[in-house]
C-alpha cells in the first residue's frame, strides 16, 4: 500500500512531463508542429500523412473495396467471386509500405499504444466517403480467448475505440469467437474460408440491428465474411464492414497471401 502511495506522484510528474515534450512523427521522427501535436491529429507530418498508401474511394469497389480499374463499381470480379455476406465494405489505407509496417507492429509486436494513432488515421480516411450508412451497434472482429491471452489486447477493438467517438454504441460482447482457429495468415486463400467455418457465435441482441464491424485488415476476406454470416444469420438487418487497410491485388490473380 505505502508503495503505490509513493509511486503515484511519480506517474504524475512523468505524464506531466511528457505533455510538455512535443511529439514526433511516427514516420519521419520530425518534430510535430504545435497545430498537428493536438490530440485531434494522428501524429503524423503533412509530407508523411500525404504519402501513405490511401486507398480511392472512386476507383474502390462498393461492396469488397477491391481496387477496381473503373470508377464507382458496385461489385467486382473478386467479390462476385467470394459471394460476401457483408453489405458493403470500406477500407482507409491500402495494406503496403510504412502502413503495412505499423499494423504488423501493432498487432504482432505487441504495441498497443500505436490504437491511438492508427484510430485517428482511419477515421480521418472514413471522412473521404461521402456515403456512410446509418448503423446500431459497432462490433470489432473478436479473438478466440487463447488467442487473446496469447496477444494481450484485441487489436480490433482497441483500434474501433479510438477511431468512433466516445458515445458511439460499441457492443463487443455481441460477438464471440466460439472456436480456436489456425492463424489465416498460415493458410493458402483457398483454406481461408473452411477455416472460419462456424467460428463466431452471435448473441440474439443483433436481431434486427444494423451493425458496422470493425477489423484491422482484409485480404481474401474469409473472416469478416464468417463474423457477417453468423449475424446476419442471427437476425441482423445490415453488416457493413470498416477496415483500417485493405490488402489489393490483380483480379486476374489469387491472393496468396
């Protein structure tokens, strides 16, 4: 007890302390002007925020967000294809370069204080849309328990929390992973969506709702898929999917990744 008395002036002083010390891009590791080192701004430069990989409303597909060669497709050959059960799909950034690096070091090397940034980053990628569709409940994509225990946090909700607003109705426990599966990212596509199988369980508050999931990366789309089935199956109105980046390829080739 004495120590955590004595150790709390301390934790003060070192907040205190880094509040005064502006902070730096995460890219360049430049000094952030005052106007961009505000708690609104996601930490990084112009220069570097104008050079991420943003993906292309126009040239995105409505359903999939695959990168289309014409604008303003409605569905594309990858997601005829797949056949998604989610109704429509946006994705902030695509799944390259210093984005790719962050999100692999979020995710896997166990950074969790890098939410805060990559929430900013895709909210400020959604306000390119013009069209957002009315939604109920917010439900980032869950992990199964041992996985969770394994990562220490859930890289979805951690990134859903920071990039909606604080009263925005965040619901969590509406879905649930129910069965351990072998990480997507050590299977073929064409495993990907067996593997999902009857994954996710839905609780029956969904009916009814019109839901947004939230995840950290799409590439073939088998999960966001499985977690869209099963609520939609439970009674959900509407599943529409919001994603931090989206992984592109050709839609003459299979993602092999």
């Amino acid at each position: 007890m004495e120590m955590e008395q004595t150790s709390n002036p301390l934790k003060r002083s070192l907040a205190k302390a880094r509040a005064l010390i502006p902070p730096k891009c995460w890219h360049c590791r430049q000094w952030l002007p005052p106007h961009q080192a505000k708690a609104a701004y996601p930490f990084v430069c112009a220069p570097c925020l104008e050079n991420l990989p943003w993906t292309d409303p126009a040239y995105s597909c409505a359903h999939c967000g695959q990168q289309t060669a014409e604008s303003k497709r409605l569905y594309c050959p990858h997601c005829l294809e797949n056949k998604f059960h989610f109704d429509q799909l946006w994705g902030g950034f695509q799944y390259e370069g210093i984005l790719q690096q962050w999100i692999i070091s979020f995710k896997f090397g166990k950074h969790e204080q890098m939410a805060r940034m990559l929430g900013k980053l895709l909210a400020l990628s959604l306000m390119r849309y013009q069209e957002f569709p009315e939604i109920d409940a917010i439900i980032p994509i869950p992990l199964h328990r041992k996985r969770l225990q394994q990562r220490g946090f859930n890289q979805s909700l951690l990134l859903a929390f920071h990039t909606f607003p604080k009263d925005s109705n965040l619901q969590h426990h509406w879905l649930k992973r129910v069965r351990s599966t072998i990480p997507q990212t050590e299977l073929p596509a064409a495993q990907r969506f067996s593997n999902m199988e009857n994954a996710f369980q839905a609780s029956p508050q969904v009916q009814g709702k019109r839901l947004l999931l939230v995840d950290d990366v799409i590439t073939t789309g088998a999960t966001l898929n499985a977690a869209a089935q099963t609520l939609k199956e439970a009674g959900a109105r509407s599943v529409n999917v919001v994603v931090l980046a989206r992984r592109m390829f050709s839609s003459e080739l299979k993602a092999t990744t």
